[in-house]
C-alpha cells in the first residue's frame, strides 16, 4: 500500500475569520480551512500550544448554579399504576381472551388483546403512547411471551399459545397500567454556600409536591427519606449537586437510603480548569460526562500575570477525530471551566490555539 504518513500544524486564532463568522468572540470561535485536510484515513489531533488572556477584573462568581443551565433541576418521576384482575373461569383460550377484553374495556385501560386461532398466537395493541402495559408472568408464558411487560407499541408474541400450560393455571390474570410523570423542580440558590444550606433549598423544592420526602446530610451521608415509603415515587439529582456531595450521577433515590459521599462536600465557587472543546474530535468521558474535550489545563492561581500560555507536555495527548467526518474545513474552538461555564478572558484580546494532526502511530 503506497502511504504517507500526515503530520500538519494550524494555527487558530480567535479573530482570524471574524468576516465568515461574526459571533466568533475570545473564548468561542470557529476557524475555516481553505486547504480542507482529508481524514478519509485514520487522523488524530492534539493541542501543542494555546496563548489566552484572563481577565483579573471579572468578578468571581458567587453562584452554585450557573444561570440558564439545568445544575439546579431535580427530577422526580410519579409512577401511577392501577391494576384490574380477570378470573380464569374457562379452559377455552378465545372466550378467556373475549372477557379480558371486556374487562380492559371497563377499566378504560386502552389496550385490546388479540388472539388468531388460525396461527395460535396473541397479539397485544396499545392505543395509548405514555404508559406501559404488563400482566401476570405465568398468564404471558401461556401466551407464548418471554417477558411480561410492554411498552408504547403493538407487540406479537414470539411463540404460539402453549394451550397445556394455559389450562394448568390456577391464579387470576392481573393486568396493570403504569403511567410515568416526570415533574422538573428548580431547586433556588442557597443563600448560605454549605451542605446545610443547600439540603434546605432542596427540601423546600421537594415540599411542593405535597409529599414527605426529604434529604439530610451528616458526617459525610446523604440520606434519603420517603417517609411514606411510596414505590412509585423517584428523585434524581442534577450532576451538579451530584458533584458537590461526591454522589454518582444518575443516582435514584426513590425508598429511604444512606448514601455514602467520596469525598467532601465541595462549594468551590471558582474555576480550577480550562477545558477546550473541538467539534471534530470524539467525545469522551470527562469529569463524568462525555464531552468533545480536546485538552484540560489547570487554571493560573496567579491572574495578576494576566498573559497565559500553556504548553503542552511531551508527548501532547491526542484524540481521534469523529469517525463521520470525511474532512476538516471548519472548526470550532471553546474555552470553558468544569461547568462548561465560558472561561472569563479580555474581550479585546486574541485567542491563539496551536493543533497537530497526525496520522495515529498504531496506523503504520
């Protein structure tokens, strides 16, 4: 195979292409290239350079939340059910089905089950699309199903009726409808910046939904408490309350627990990283969410030196580019904190990022 190796730099400059992209700003910019590099064959890039100015004069932000931003929304999730019961009276499979249906009828269920004598299998239709449908283990392996839940769709059973096991059972069919409603709740900015503080906003949040739950911390525990021990209730947390208690993400707290932290809680208030994000790279896992992150640098603790320039260490860390781009002609460069916050730099100040792409060393 006849193959050349690419090595290529490009410099981006924040104020480069100001007449193709008007928006373009100091810590939000998008670079055209006229040359388009071709990334039909395997390409990574990597930062070697990055020349940016902070700005000293910015007010340090005192919010937990960052405004416009879901760092501030619970979820909860009501699961409604209700449930309605069919006895088997018959060993004749089409009647049983006839008063199932009579049954769902009454009940204002919305699903109709059928059954086709001539290919003995069942078939259940759902006419609602916000619930999900589900009956007795035992009844669904009767009726030639694997599992017994359903959700939005119409669903044929993969196997026919098994008519032996049918006329063995002994319990009633019970049928249940679940209806799922998610409720968004904005927890407000704690005017105290603690763990005492913040557990208060939460808990007044949750008060709205007329419900005992509650949250408390001690000794480095999150505790959740459903008081009426209601199943059909969820709580999740944003990842940014998360991450100030050192609790997973994705966390659901829905009958009473002791959760233990992984570390203390963290009120930081200021940014400890500048994260840069590029558009033609894959997204990766970063600080617990999968992010187009190109290259993380710890933040200067020392602004009065308002000149910043980070160079990567040998070797510079590179990433592969996504694998749906069959070139590179515009990219987009983004200067943000942990937060994803816009890193505060001089307005009037150019922005200067240094890439390097290469073919991967694993390729030749």
């Amino acid at each position: 195979m006849n193959f050349k190796p690419v090595s290529k730099y490009i410099t981006l400059g924040s104020h480069a292409f100001s007449d193709y992209f008007p928006s373009n700003c100091h810590n939000d910019f998008w670079t055209f290239i006229q040359n388009s590099i071709d990334s039909n064959e395997p390409l990574e890039v990597g930062i070697v350079n990055m020349f940016y100015t902070l700005d000293p004069l910015k007010p340090k932000s005192n919010k937990l939340f960052a405004p416009g931003t879901d760092e501030n929304i619970i979820k909860v999730v009501k699961h409604n059910t209700k449930e309605c019961f069919v006895e088997r009276s018959t060993q004749d499979i089409n009647y049983f089905i006839n008063e199932v249906n009579r049954v769902l009828g009454e009940k204002t269920f919305n699903v109709r089950i059928e059954y086709n004598i001539r290919l003995e299998s069942i078939i259940v239709l759902q006419r609602e699309v916000d619930h999900t449908f589900k009956f007795s283990q035992d009844f669904a392996n009767a009726f030639g199903f694997i599992d017994n839940d359903f959700p939005v769709g119409d669903f044929r059973a993969p196997h026919s009726v098994d008519h032996a096991r049918f006329k063995k059972l002994q319990s009633k069919l019970t049928m249940t409808l679940i209806k799922e409603e998610q409720i968004n709740l904005t927890v407000q900015e704690p005017e105290v910046k603690n763990a005492e503080g913040l557990i208060s906003e939460i808990n007044k949040t949750l008060d709205l939904l007329k419900i005992r739950l509650e949250f408390s911390y001690d000794y480095n525990f999150l505790e959740f408490e459903n008081e009426q021990d209601l199943e059909e209730v969820s709580v999740t947390l944003s990842n940014r309350i998360n991450h100030i208690f050192g609790i997973p993400n994705n966390t659901f707290w829905t009958k009473t627990k002791k959760l233990q932290a992984r570390k203390q809680p963290e009120f930081g208030l200021d940014s400890n990283f500048v994260l840069v994000l590029c558009n033609i790279i894959e997204a990766h896992l970063c600080m617990g969410d999968s992010k187009q992150v190109l290259q993380m640098f710890r933040t200067p603790l020392n602004v009065q030196n308002e000149f910043v320039r980070s160079e990567n260490p040998n070797p510079t860390i590179y990433h592969r580019l996504e694998s749906t781009l069959k070139s590179v002609q515009n990219i987009r460069i983004q200067l943000v904190d942990e937060r994803l916050r816009p890193i505060e730099l001089k307005e009037d100040a150019e922005t200067v990022v240094v890439l390097h792409f290469k073919t991967p060393s694993d390729f030749y």
